[in-house]
C-alpha cells in the first residue's frame, strides 16, 4: 500500500524557517517524481516544487522562488521542502504528493500544518 | 502560466440527482487534465485522470469528459458521500495550476 507521511509543521514567526519532510513507502520511491502541494486556510490547492526521480530537475512555483528548496534521499524513501525567509503568506497545510511521468497526482498524505506567525 | 476557471462555485444538488462541473483552461491542455475530490480535514483524491479515466477504485458514476480548454465531471446518482470540493488540474506544462474548486452540497 502506498503510504505518504508528511511532518515538520508547526508555528514559526516571519522570517524563520522550517524543514518539511515526507516519508514514502509501498512503492519504488525512486522511480518516481515527487511534489509538494500547499493549501491556505479555507483556500483552493496551489502547487508548489516538484524533483525528479534522481533530483536533477526541480521545479518551483514563482512565489517561493529563492526561499524553498526541495530535495530527496532515495535511500531513506524521504522527501524535503527546505523554507527559508518564510511569510504569513506562507501559512498553509503542506502535501507531500507523487507523480508518475505524465501522470496527475496520483497519491497523497495528509499533510502538515505551517503556520506563520508572530 | 496556464489560469484554470472551475464553475460553478457552489453546486446544490439533492441526493440521487445528476451533478455537472466545468473546468475551463486559459489555453489548450489537450486531455491533461484531473479532477481530485476533497473532504473536510483529508487530502484530495485522484478521481480522474487524461480527461475522462477513472484512477484506481473510483466508481462508474464519476465520469469526464473534454479536450483543449474545456472539460466537465459528471457525477450521476449523487451519493451522501459525494458531498464534497471539487477540483480540477491541467498537468500539460509548468506550472501545474489548479482551479478554484467547485463545492457540491445538499440541497
């Protein structure tokens, strides 16, 4: 069964940072291309930074340009969102989301809560 | 960036009725397209994808269809557990965008 586990959320003020993680397991996390997915209280789906199977491709959406990064260990099945000079802006819950190559978003966690706050 | 327009916002509906959903896309997503479901307090679930294929486990009455700009989910016999937001995506070039969500609700 594939399974998405993300944490790392919480409160952290503007300015600060927080590390995301997402733990992936039930499938060849390897082969596979991972995203991020961020949702705003009451708010629609925004995506945010996608990274290709072996992290040479990252993708990142323009209003996190320069403050996230995202990364990958294919030996702990584990993804990351780096958030640097975070923003109240910023205040969402995080979903950790595969995607297989020309494929939509195919599973899902449940996210973690960022909020951003002083 | 490719801006993805969902209508209605709000679709009231009564249980075992016929529900129709429009997703519009600024320009040309050939059949890259997905709608997901979205319950309070979950994570959105892949309904469809390529425009008009059900992923893994979604029941017949969910159903997709359109190409280039203009797309619909149809959900016949709406069931209690139908009730919920509603989205679309194209995935056919960077950025991947979503719409604004339609929510159906009871009527």
């Amino acid at each position: 069964e594939v399974q998405l586990v993300e944490s790392g959320g919480g409160l952290v003020q503007p300015g600060g940072s927080l590390r995301l993680s997402c733990a992936a397991s039930g499938f060849t996390f390897s082969g596979y291309w991972m995203t991020w997915v961020r949702q705003a209280p009451g708010k629609g789906l925004e995506w945010v930074a996608n990274i290709k199977q072996d992290g040479s491709e990252k993708y990142f959406v323009d209003s996190v340009k320069g403050r996230f990064t995202i990364s990958r260990d294919n030996a702990k099945n584990s993804l990351y969102l780096q958030m640097d000079s975070l923003r109240v802006e910023d205040t969402a819950v995080y979903y950790c989301a595969r995607k297989p190559n020309g494929w939509p978003f195919d599973y899902w966690g449940r996210g973690t809560l960022v909020t951003v706050s002083s | 960036e490719i801006v993805m327009t969902q209508s209605p916002a709000t679709l009231s509906v009564s249980p075992g009725e016929r529900a129709t959903l429009s997703c519009r896309a600024s320009q040309s997503v050939s059949s890259n397209l997905a709608w997901y479901q979205q319950k309070p307090g979950q994570a959105p679930r892949l309904l469809i994808f390529g425009a008009s294929t059900r992923a893994t486990g979604i029941p017949a009455r969910f159903s997709g269809s359109g190409s280039g700009t203009e797309f619909t989910l149809t959900i016949s016999g709406l069931q209690s557990e139908d009730f919920a937001v509603y989205y679309c995506q194209q995935y056919n070039k960077w950025p991947l965008t979503f719409g604004g969500g339609t929510k159906v609700e009871i009527e």
